[in-house]
C-alpha cells in the first residue's frame, strides 16, 4: 500500500470515529498501523482498542507513544484522556485533557471537560476536600439551598 491509501484509512478511521462508529474506526486504523505507524494513528487506534475490544492498558500506552513522538498534537492528549475516562481514571484524565489545553485549543477537549463538569470550592478551604467536614458540611448546604 503507499502513502496515498494511508492517508485515506486515516482519513476514513477519523469520521468514523467523528460519527461514533468505532469498530469501522479500528479496522481502518490497524490496517493503517500495518503499512505506517505514525503518532496519529497510534493515538487513534489506542483510543479504538479502548473503546471498541476494552484493551484499556494497550490503548493507554498507543497514546502515550503518540505523545512522547508528538507532544504539540492536541488530539493526542484528547484520546489518552478519553481512554483514562473508559478506565475509570478520571483524575488521570482530567490532567491529560488540562495539558492538551496548555499545548493549544481543542473543542473536542473543552466539551470532554464541560461534560465531565466542575466541582464546588471545599466549604472550608482549609482542610483537604475529602475531609469529613467539608463532605458533610457541602452535603447540609446543598440539600438547604445554599450552595
């Protein structure tokens, strides 16, 4: 195969994936993997393995190779966070989406982070926010109207 059937397989696993038809996403992208092994497809096969056959450990991995070869590529960073969220990995997750911010804007990420949603500041700053107080004392405001 050369380089132009490549770039179609790439091309066509990306609005696979675009559309949510991940398992069509993963054949393109570990047909593509056979012929080159660049850091997008790496990145998006990680993501498809993940999502698609639950290899959540491999797909970790493909996407931190994309990265370490890649590291200015947001897309990247979206799909490890992406795969880390699959894990149950939120915390690691939400710092892989917080640096793929600092590397450039990404909507895909801003919506990733807007549906993970934000956190209230700790009722007393003081102490740690898994603290029993502040677990309680958020829980009484909130289920008395002030927070």
């Amino acid at each position: 195969m050369s380089a132009a059937e490549t770039e179609e397989l790439v091309a066509k696993g990306l609005a696979a994936l675009d559309n949510g038809h991940t398992h069509l996403a993963l054949v393109c992208f570990e047909r593509a993997a056979e012929i080159e092994r660049s850091p997008l497809v790496c990145s998006s096969l990680g993501f498809c393995r993940a999502a698609a056959r639950g290899e959540l450990d491999r797909g970790i991995d493909l996407c931190r190779e994309a990265i370490g070869k890649e590291p200015g590529n947001t897309l990247h960073y979206r799909n490890l966070g992406r795969v880390l969220l699959l894990a149950g990995r939120k915390d690691e997750a939400l710092l892989a989406f917080r640096q793929g911010l600092r590397v450039g804007r990404d909507e895909g990420m801003v919506r990733e982070l807007d549906a993970l949603g934000t956190r209230k500041p700790a009722v007393i700053g003081s102490l740690h926010r898994d603290h029993f107080l502040n677990k309680w004392l958020g829980i009484l405001l909130s289920w008395v109207g002030f927070r």
